[in-house]
C-alpha cells in the first residue's frame, strides 16, 4: 500500500516499565509495521522505563512525552493542546490507548483533535482502581469510537458498569510464540544457568511470573501452596520472577514458612523462554485479572498450568483442564494439590503443556491478533465521521 495512504495509527502508552500492558502495545507496533497496512507512531505519559529503548529501535520516529501531573490542573489542558497538534500534524487516524492513565488522556485528546477512531482499551477487572477513577473513566468511554476489551470478562465487566454492548469489542491478547521458544539444543542445565538458577540434578521448579508491584498478584497464595508442595515433593523449588516493591515483605514471608533455601527471586524476567523451558509447572495465583499475558507464555512454552479462576484465565485454559488446571481465588490448598499432581506424573504435565501450546496457536499467536485489530481499526475507520471529534456508534 502506497505509504500515503495508509492510516497512520498512535499506539499510546504510560510507560516504557516492563509489563503486560506495555509488552502488548510493543508487540502491536511490530505487526502494524510488519504488515505494511499502517503507518505507526508511539507516544507516551512517561518516558522512564526498560522498554524505552525497545520502541525507540521499531524506528517509528521520535516519541513524544506528554508528562502529566493532574487531570484537573492547567498542565492537562496544555498537554492536550500539544497533543491535539502532534495529532494533526502526524494526520492521526487511530488512537489506540493501553489502559487508565492513556485512556483518559488520549482518549480524551482524540476527541479534542477529531481523530476519527478512538480506541480505549479495557485489560483489568476489578481490584486496581479507585471507585472515582472507575466513575472518570467510564465518562470518558463515552468519547471513544469502541473500548477494546482483551477478554470476554473485561467485556462483562464493562457492561456491569453501564458500558453498551454496541461498543465494546473483544480482541485478545496476542503471544510472539518465538519469544517463549528457545533455542535448538538447548539443555536444562543451560537455560538454569542464563537465568541465575541453581544447576542441581532432580530438582523440580514451580514458577509464577508476575510483577511484584500490586498485591493483587497475591504472591502469598503461591508462597502458602509452596509450602504445602514442598511437604509433598522435597525436590520442588519455586521461582517467583519478576520486578516490584513487595519483593522484600515476600522474601520475608518465604523465610516465615519454611521457604527460605527453596524459593527464587531472579528479578525482572529477561530469559523467559530459558525460564520456562527450566520450568516444571507454571502458576498464576491473581485475585483479579483481565487477560493475563503470563498464562499465554506459559502454554505457548509448552509448559502446564495451575491458575485461579479470575478473570479471562478460563476463556485461556478452556473449560475442559485439557491445558490447565482452574482453582479458585486464595485456595491455595487446591493449587497446592495440583502442582502435586503435576510433578508425580510428568508424562500428564508433559501432554498437557502440548495442548497449551497448540491452543495458543490456534487461538492466541500474533497473527490471530493482527487481523482480529486491523478488522477493529476498519470498522472504526470505516464506520467514523472523518474529521469529527464523534463518531457514529458502531455495531460489534
């Protein structure tokens, strides 16, 4: 397609920090790039952050830095008088937003520059907002063309807040299964080393990756279950992988259990297709999710899976436990007896870590996830005022 006639969409995040959100929004701009359909920017609220320098390298040119400091202060209206004339001046076609802070700031600046398809994104289900934040952004749903929602829950929890049907719709998450690939030869005791585990013969890891920023990971629910599995299988070990500020109360809680010598804290993730291919069974233990990129790995690794029941974890796994195990929210007792089972029959892990992975490929490669949001940009695009800062409601 002639690169003048292509739409130019603005991929917008709060941040470059390692995370779900932001890890997804990187993976978009590769395949919008890759499809050569669009033309791509990236802006963000905030510059800091390990990704940075992984978008700066897509060489979509310079990212603006529109720095917040209140939504109801004199900076907010000049962020959102430049924001309105980098759109213009980029002839942005699509915003698309990854979450609060970018949904109500770029959202909101769509509307002010008449962008025609405005797209907020909706990654969460409860447990991480407060109920003014959740009242400020349902008013601001109200200026986009369709709120993207990344699972079937997200998609009910919106409409238990008042969202229309008419204008949400569901694009899941999409994996780069390359990125939880490893490399041809690989040994075990390799993919330890890389990633700062100890190298010993017989020993089983169970590992949960998640950032330990929020507690609504609930860390202590896989630390309570580890105790439990350790009892049961002596040889287990458990990495919990991953950067946040409850590191230091978790390690104490390890050492509180009886943990201390068999519990890993690797930090920030950078080897994740070594760390799950050293990985006996994988966990989530979330009070609260939307669509957790964690689970999507861990299957797209081959590797099986024990997970809570929250949010789009079932919509992921299935509901038939062919490619994990459900349990619910703080029961750690039940997470505890499957990972148990998990490691005595590793033939049982093994087939079914199988069926994770061909169910991502069927269901959640990034190919899936390309058409499915090039179809959502089209439909906006198509369905849209050009050149109006409202756009016709759009049937999903």
């Amino acid at each position: 397609m002639n690169s003048r006639h292509r739409p130019n969409v603005l991929l917008m995040v709060d941040s470059f920090d390692v995370g779900g959100a932001e890890g997804q929004i990187l993976l978009l701009a590769r395949l919008l790039l890759k499809s050569g359909r669009y033309g791509v920017r990236l802006a963000c609220l905030n510059r800091r952050g390990k990704l940075h320098a992984e978008a700066e390298a897509l060489g979509v040119g310079p990212i603006p830095e529109f720095p917040l400091t209140s939504f109801y202060d004199a900076n907010m209206a000049r962020q959102l008088r430049r924001f309105r004339a980098y759109a213009r001046e980029q002839e942005i076609k699509v915003v698309h937003t990854d979450g609060f802070y970018t949904n109500v700031f770029g959202i909101t600046g769509g509307a002010v520059a008449g962008v025609p398809a405005r797209v907020a994104f909706r990654g969460e289900t409860a447990g991480w907002r407060t109920r003014g934040q959740d009242a400020l952004e349902r008013f601001v749903y109200r200026l986009a063309s369709v709120v993207h929602a990344n699972s079937e829950a997200c998609k009910r929890y919106l409409l238990e807040r008042g969202v229309p049907e008419r204008r949400i719709a569901v694009v899941y998450n999409g994996l780069d299964l390359g990125r939880v690939t490893p490399a041809p030869g690989l040994t075990r005791a390799e993919a330890l080393a890389a990633c700062g585990l100890p190298v010993e013969e017989g020993r089983r890891f169970v590992t949960i990756v998640a950032n330990m920023r929020h507690e609504v990971k609930d860390h202590p629910m896989f630390l309570r279950a580890a105790r439990r599995v350790r009892e049961a299988v002596p040889d287990a070990a458990f990495v919990c992988a991953g950067e946040g500020e409850l590191i230091p109360s978790l390690k104490a809680l390890a050492e509180e259990l009886g943990l201390g010598g068999a519990v890993f804290f690797p930090g920030r993730c950078d080897r994740v297709a070594e760390l799950l291919f050293a990985s006996d069974v994988c966990v989530l233990s979330s009070k609260a999710e939307g669509f957790s990129n964690s689970i999507l790995e861990y299957m797209g690794a081959a590797r099986p899976v024990v997970a809570t029941d929250v949010g789009g974890a079932r919509e992921a796994l299935g509901e038939d436990n062919a490619a994990g195990y459900l349990v619910a929210s703080g029961d750690d007792e039940a997470l505890a007896r499957h990972v148990i089972e998990l490691l005595r029959d590793p033939e049982a892990a093994r087939a079914m870590g199988e069926r994770g992975r061909a169910r991502v490929e069927r269901l959640f490669s990034d190919r899936v996830q390309l058409e499915r949001t090039a179809a959502l940009y089209d439909r906006c695009l198509n369905g849209g005022k050009k050149g109006s800062s409202s756009s016709e409601t759009l049937e999903w």
